[in-house]
C-alpha cells in the first residue's frame, strides 16, 4: 500500500489556491455508479437468464458466488473497507441495509444507448434519485460517489465500427462525455460533492477481445485508443466541472496505466500473469468462464475472466485508488477526498498540468 502522506490534502500537479477550511469532513457513505467490474450483485435482480457471476466458480476465494463478476471482493468493497463502513449492498436487494449507501452498479451498463437487463448510467443515476431520502443531506454531501463506467460503449462501437476516422472517434467519446456531464450534475443537484472516478482501462488488453481480434500477445489498438480518448477528455470534464459547480470535489484514478502496467510487468506487481485470464477457455482464457476451465490460484492473474479482475487485482486497483501519490491520482487520492472540508474551494490555474500528470507511464513503478 502507498505510504501514508504526512500532509492533508494533496496539491499533486494541479496548481490551486485553498480557500477557507473550517471543518473536516469523515463522509461513512458510499454510492457506487458502473458496470460489471463493480457489480455487487443488481445483474441477479434484473436478468430473465443466468447471471454467471451468481454461481461458481464466481466467488471461488471467498467461499461463495455473490453477483460479482470476480473470483472474491471486488474494488468498492475494499473502498467501503477502507473507510470503515460495511460492504456497500446492491441497490435491487430492497431488504438491504442501505445506512452507508448503494451500489447502482450492473454488469453490461453503458452510458449510451438502452441495452437489455441493464441499467445505463441515466437509469442507475435516476434510481438515486428516486432512492436519496434514504440518506439525510449531510450524508449524501459528504458521502463518496464512485464512478467507473463506458467500457461496454467503447467495445460496442469499435466491433460495429473497426475502422472510423479520427472524427469519427472523437464524435463518439464526445457524445460520451456529455452523457456522464449531464448524470454529474443531476447527482451534484442532489446534494452530491465528493467525486470519485476510475478511468478507463485499456479496452484493447482485455483477454475477451484479445482473443476475439486473435491479438493473442498484444493489445488491440482501437479500444484502447478509444479509451484514451475517452479519458483525456474525462479528467477536462472534471477539471471543467470544478471550476463551475461550487464545491465539486474530485479524485481521478488513473486505472489505464496500472492496468498496462501490470500487463506488460506483469510478474512485478506479483502476478505470474497479466496477458491470460484465470478462468474460461481460448488461447488466453477469454471467453466462457466456468466451473470446468478455472484456474487453481487466482491471485497468481490479473484477469479472472474476460473482462474482469481477481480479488487480487481489485486489492491491488483500490488500494492505489485509496492512498496512491500524484503519479496516479489527482486531484487527491480517495482517503484525502474523503476529509476535504466540504466547503474548500478550489481554482485550477492550468488544466495541461492536469493533463500532463496522467501521460502514458508503461515503466512507472507504483508503490503498494
């Protein structure tokens, strides 16, 4: 894990003024907004078919499936850990104790579009807002709002869209963003300060479209360019949105580049492999998880399936989420975010320091 850093709030590379902070926050609520990689469990609830992830070997670590798509806990669990609440319930669970939150969160989600059995990032966010009287106005403004979302966009596009230009491309991420924009601040109009996004992965690594595109040792272009410039754009959003909505707060992890990191490196950052994953059948275990293909030693794998990662790759993502140093995190890591006065204003001076911050790192070494 990340050092403890002798200092409350992290300046990183943004340059900032701070402005007046009387009283420090400890936010114990947590919602969680997404897709599969932070799925607790809704799929269950809305699907007609079988969820895989609610059967073996789902769960495998843990001793039980519970709806997440991971060999055990998965990155909001670690989070709710770290900030000393219980394990955020799925919100489609009604007789869930709700005291510290929800998890929106669907396998599948997308920010566009209406794919079925899901909930695209529109519908979990006007599910919030159909549920926030759950919660008093203190605790939705100091509670975290956790984000990781657009994956399913990108690798919808890019199947139905192998080759479109440069335009093309930034037409797409654009109508993205303005999407996330507008959720944003519906949940900034509800009492929402305390923003916390993971970017994107690089799409192209997945062991899912690896083996889909028969790149079997490299990373596909397309949807790892996609999400890049999906999240270039993402941290101008945020960077944008500081500066116009009145106390937005934000935290801005940079998941492509550990992710690319522990797939070219893999055995650095403890994993024998970070190109295969544990469970499922082709070449490099893309596809078709189950019972009868899943490895003996998960935590030895990035992937656990396709898609997804192993409880010991969400350790590993949520402990750099919680307490990494600028080279990964800006605005401030999550445990910084969490005691920001609510009232601490900010003024970015220079949105290409931000952007410069979070450039292609393929040999940074974090520490954990």
């Amino acid at each position: 894990m990340a050092n403890p850093k002798s200092h409350l709030f992290s300046l990183s590379f943004f340059s900032l003024l701070l402005f007046h902070s009387p009283t420090v926050s400890f936010g114990q609520t947590l919602f969680v907004f997404g897709d599969g990689l932070y799925d607790a469990g809704n799929k269950h609830f809305i699907s007609s078919n079988r969820v895989d992830a609610s059967f073996p070997p789902y769960g495998v670590t843990v001793g039980e499936a519970t709806g997440r798509w991971s060999d055990g806990r998965i990155i909001p669990d670690y989070l709710a850990s770290f900030m000393g609440i219980p394990k955020i319930p799925p919100i489609l669970r009604g007789t869930a104790n709700f005291s510290h939150g929800a998890n929106f969160a669907i396998a599948d989600a997308t920010v566009l579009g209406s794919p079925p059995e899901t909930l695209t990032l529109s519908q979990q966010v006007m599910k919030f807002c159909e549920s926030k009287n759950k919660w008093t106005n203190q605790a939705r403004s100091e509670a975290i709002y956790l984000f990781y979302i657009g994956s399913d966009d990108y690798l919808n596009y890019t199947m139905n869209n192998p080759s479109p230009s440069d335009y093309q491309k930034q037409a797409f991420v654009d109508k993205v963003i303005t999407s996330i924009e507008a959720e944003l601040k519906v949940i900034y109009e509800s009492g929402g300060r305390k923003f916390a996004f993971q970017n994107l992965a690089p799409l192209g690594c997945l062991p899912a479209v690896k083996q889909a595109n028969g790149n079997l040792k490299e990373c596909v272009r397309l949807p790892s360019e996609m999400a890049e410039l999906h999240n270039k754009k993402l941290l101008q959003l945020f960077v944008e949105l500081s500066r116009q909505l009145s106390g937005f707060q934000f935290s801005f992890y940079d998941f492509f580049n550990s992710i690319q990191n522990r797939v070219i490196k893999s055995k650095t950052y403890t994993f024998e492999t970070g190109m295969a994953a544990c469970c499922g059948t082709g070449a490099v275990n893309g596809s078709s998880c189950s019972i009868n293909n899943v490895c003996s030693n998960p935590e030895d794998y990035l992937f656990f399936d396709g898609k997804h990662l192993t409880q010991e790759g969400n350790l590993q993502a949520g402990h750099l989420m919680w307490g990494s140093g600028p080279e990964l995190i800006g605005l401030n890591n999550l445990r910084e975010l969490l005691v920001l006065p609510l009232d601490t204003t900010f003024i970015i001076a220079d949105i290409q320091e931000a952007m410069a911050a979070t450039r292609p790192r393929q040999i940074k070494i974090e520490s954990l």
